[in-house]
C-alpha cells in the first residue's frame, strides 16, 4: 500500500497509545487540510500491510490502529487487512474518512464494505475550515461524527460513539 507516514504513538488519534497509519491519495482536498502532502496517489512510498503490521506489533503499550488520510477508502482492501491484523493483535481500529457513512454503505467504492467490517470508530465526513474546532474530540471540524460502526450496523442508524469512563472498572468498597 502507499502511505505517507507512520506515527507509532499517537495520543491525538483516538483514545489510548496508537499507531497511526497516513494512507497516501485523497480525492477529496479539503480546504484546510492539515494532510496536503497525502493528497497526491502517486506520492509518498509503498510498504507491505505485514511490514506495517510488525511495526505496529511491536510496542506492547498500543491500544489501537488508526487508518487516517490521505484517505484509506482509496486503498481500502489493504486498510482492511491491516486493520484485520490490527483486531488479531487485540487492537481495535479508527478510520478516518471524508466520505460519510452513508456513504459508504453504497458499496460501490472497491473494499469499502470490507474496511467498514473491520473498523471499530468511523470518523466520517469532510473537513470543513468554517467549522474546524480544537474542541471537537478526535475530530478536525464539528461537521464529522465518530460512529461506533458495530453498533450502527447492528441498528440499521448511526450510533454515534461515546467516550468509555476511564474510572468505571474500578470499584468502590461499600462502607
């Protein structure tokens, strides 16, 4: 697959310690975008999805895969078998896209469905300047949504994710 990037432990990519994955191609060019360089399919370098795996393996504190962009649905056959190789390694993966969800359901983009099987949290939509916001949690501009994409599924509707209290698997002892 081409990619622009690797970063191996992202904290700005979905929660936990990640590996972050920068596909390299995007048809959509943003205004704004913080990934110009990955817009250009012919750019960056071609790596083998095993090659990414290893290195993805190979720090025992990861929590997660991200597939960000460029964007992955361009190479989604390969996204999908990296992020399949992600969930063997108990990893549960992000993709972020500029396509929607709705869009993606079509099924006419090659290995969209596949790469939608195989991803935990969708970040869909584009980025849009007029809305970009520090705030928005794992998002570049208030306009996308995070999915938690099983869930969606499941229900036949977006299910939007929500954020896991940090504190919930600790107990407090009755008094």
């Amino acid at each position: 697959m081409r990619i622009a990037n690797t970063v191996s432990d992202s904290i700005v990519d979905g929660p936990g310690l990640r590996f972050t994955v920068f596909t390299q191609g995007c048809p959509h060019h943003c205004p704004g975008c913080h990934n110009p360089d990955t817009h250009d399919p012919a750019g960056g370098r071609a790596v083998g999805v095993e090659e990414l795996a290893e290195t993805m393996g190979s720090n025992p504190l990861t929590d997660g895969l991200t597939l960000s962009g460029g964007e992955p649905f361009c190479q989604a056959e390969e996204c999908a078998a990296l992020a399949r190789l992600a969930h063997e390694k108990g990893l549960n993966v992000w993709t972020y896209t500029g396509y929607t969800y709705e869009r993606l359901l079509e099924g006419d983009l090659p290995g969209a469905l596949e790469l939608l099987e195989q991803t935990d949290v969708l970040v869909d939509g584009p980025f849009r300047l007029a809305e970009k916001s520090y705030e928005a949690l794992f998002r570049g501009s208030a306009n996308q949504r995070l999915i938690d994409v099983k869930k969606s599924r499941a229900a036949g509707t977006v299910v939007l994710w929500t954020r896991p209290d940090p504190l919930a698997h600790f107990v407090r002892p009755e008094s």
